[in-house]
C-alpha cells in the first residue's frame, strides 16, 4: 500500500495545550504514538503499561495515556502510545476507527468511511 503522512494535532483532554506533529499513517499500529518529551510538554499523563508486539515479534512494554487529537477539523480523545524521544508519530488504526476513516492508498489520505454499527437487537430508529 505504500506509506504516508498527514498533520494531525495533539493535545492534552481539556484542549488547553496543542501542538502540531506530522505522523505517519501506519494502520498495522494499533493506538497512535507520540514521542514521550511531546507527551509532556502537553501535560499529557501516563495511566497504564503496556505490552505491544511489535513487526520483528519482540515483546515490548510502553506506557500508555490520552490525549485529544484533531484530524481532518474533528477531534477525539484517544488512547496514546508513549513512544520514544524524536520518534515519528504514528497514527494508528485505532484513532482511525474513532474518526470513522479508513485508508486510501490511492491518494494516500484518509477518508471518511460509514462507521459499523451491527448488531442483533434494536436499538431504534435514528430521528
């Protein structure tokens, strides 16, 4: 599919403070990392460690917190990877999905997609 990058703004939970970083879509990433010194200096917490695998099969652990995030106008808070100092963003799928996007390899963006909503039982009619 090739690979590419988009601005995507990051913040802390109250958007108070934001900043700009280009990240590189990578949909085989789950959660979306953000180099640890940009993490603080939003303000932005950790809550969690974590076990990740990563493409080599290594087991690694990394700190986890949330931070809203601001991609094509909207923005979501989402669940953040701690990455390492001066490391490249990573948008991750799961950010994705909260923004109901997919990838187009084609013109390398993403776009808007209709967001799954299945099940077995009613929930009623939108009005």
């Amino acid at each position: 599919m090739g690979t590419f990058k988009v601005q995507l703004q990051v913040g802390d939970t109250v958007g108070q403070r934001s900043i700009t970083v280009e990240a590189l879509v990578d949909t085989g990433a789950t959660h979306t990392v953000v180099p640890r010194d940009v993490l603080a200096a939003l303000g932005v917490e950790p809550i969690e460690r974590v076990v990740f695998s990563l493409a080599d099969e290594r087991a690694v652990e990394y700190e986890i917190g949330e931070a809203r995030v601001r991609l094509d106008g909207r923005e979501r808070t989402t669940v953040v990877v701690f990455g390492e100092e001066g490391a490249m963003p990573l948008l991750g799928a799961t950010t994705l999905e909260l923004f109901n996007m997919a990838v187009d390899p084609v013109r390398r963006r993403p776009v808007p997609v209709p967001g799954p909503l299945k099940q077995s039982w009613s929930i009623g009619t939108p009005s």
